[in-house]
C-alpha cells in the first residue's frame, strides 16, 4: 500500500542525537496524526493536524516537535530522546478531522530505538 | 477524557470457532466505534465500524455490535480462520479523536 508512506522503517539513535520522522499521505486528506505504539499498551496520540494546523498536543514532552509544512506532510523532531520513548510511531491522516467519516489510513510507521 | 477498555488482551481459538472480543467506553457523547486489525508487523486497518445510530453492523465474517446504554461495544468474528490472527483494537472516537482500547491478540489455530 503506498496511501501513506513513512521514512525512515526503522531507526536506531542516542539519546544526544537529533534526528527526524517523515510521513507522507497521498489520499488527499486534510487530517494527520501522529501516534505512539509502545508493548502492551494502547495506541498513544500524539498530536493531531487539520489543514496543517495543530489542533491538539496530548501532553507530548517537548524533546518530541511536529511540523506540518502542508496537508500532505507531516514530520516529527526528535532530540535528546530517553530509552522509555524507544517505539514504533504511526502517522496517520483522515479526510477531515470535523468530518463524520473518521475512518484513518496508518502508515507503516517507523521502529524507533533509542540507546 | 474518554477512557476505553478492551477484554481479553488475549484469545486463542481454533479455526472455525467463533471469537468475541469487548470494549467498555466511559464517555457517553462518543458516537463513532471502529475496530482495526493489526497483523504481525504491518500497519493497522479499519475492518469494521460502527455509529451510534446504529445497534449492529454485520460484514461477511465479522460483525459489531454496540450498547449505548451499558457504553459497550464488541466484535464478532464467525468461522475463523488462520489469517484472522492479529491484534485486534477498537476505539471510541467524539469528534474525531479516537481513543484505543489496549488490543486483544487474537490467535487462530489450524
């Protein structure tokens, strides 16, 4: 499936480096997501776009920054990240974030380990 | 903030039994329940949803049901077969912020 693509697959990095996640969605949505899935946990949002502007920040720490360049693109900064933030993180993107249709299209997303 | 809650975290079954999975949600104005499926390694994707204007929804194998009085919804699957083994999720969503239950990993044996 190429609907929603993620890079890099996966990602080794210390805890001083900085480094960044790229999604890309060509469905024409105007919604993206970013989500964290940790073991045994429930699938964690993170922050939320709609028409490239952020409408929610789930209490995400700030070592963690979004960036939404336009409704096809969304990246996630990472810098001086903790073991604990070692993942798989999911973008997703929906039609529109108001819209009764919610259904929401997940990359692959990307196996994020930090040492 | 809405909470979702999700039994069993696993399920074994043989194949062409049935599988039952439950979610409880907490929060009364939320109107729209999907379940996705998550295989081994792969991304999750919607299998079936629900709306609250509706009390069940049925397609081919798999169906779902909602309880908006007792806030609980669950997924049905009939005549299981191998390739239905993944991790199942169901979410609660009040304007388009989807809540997820924990997952159920369901396991289906030949």
């Amino acid at each position: 499936e190429t609907g929603v693509t993620q890079t890099p697959r996966h990602l080794v990095m210390g805890m001083t480096n900085k480094k960044s996640l790229k999604c890309e969605q060509h469905l024409g949505h105007n919604a993206m997501y970013w989500y964290k899935q940790s073991a045994k946990k429930p699938l964690e949002l993170m922050f939320v776009y709609n028409f490239k502007e952020q409408t929610e920040n789930n209490s995400v720490p700030s070592r963690f920054s979004p960036e939404c360049p336009n409704s096809s693109h969304l990246f996630l900064h990472l810098h001086t990240l903790q073991p604990e933030d070692s993942a798989l993180y999911l973008c997703a993107s929906s039609q529109d974030r108001t819209a009764r249709d919610v259904e929401q299209y997940f990359g692959p997303g990307t196996r994020l380990t930090v040492t | 903030g809405e909470n979702v809650e999700q039994h069993p975290s696993t399920l074994s079954v043989q194949e062409g039994d049935s599988a039952v999975i439950k979610c409880t949600y907490s929060d009364s104005a939320s109107n729209y329940f999907p379940w996705y499926k998550q295989e081994l390694g792969k991304r999750p994707q919607l299998i079936i949803d629900i709306r609250s204007n509706v009390g069940e929804k049925k397609d081919q194998r798999i169906a779902v049901t909602l309880n908006k009085t007792a806030k609980h919804f669950s997924l049905h699957i009939t005549e299981t077969q191998p390739e239905d083994s993944a991790v199942y999720f169901c979410a609660a969503s009040r304007y388009s912020t989807l809540t997820f239950g924990k997952g159920t990993m369901l396991l289906v044996s030949p």
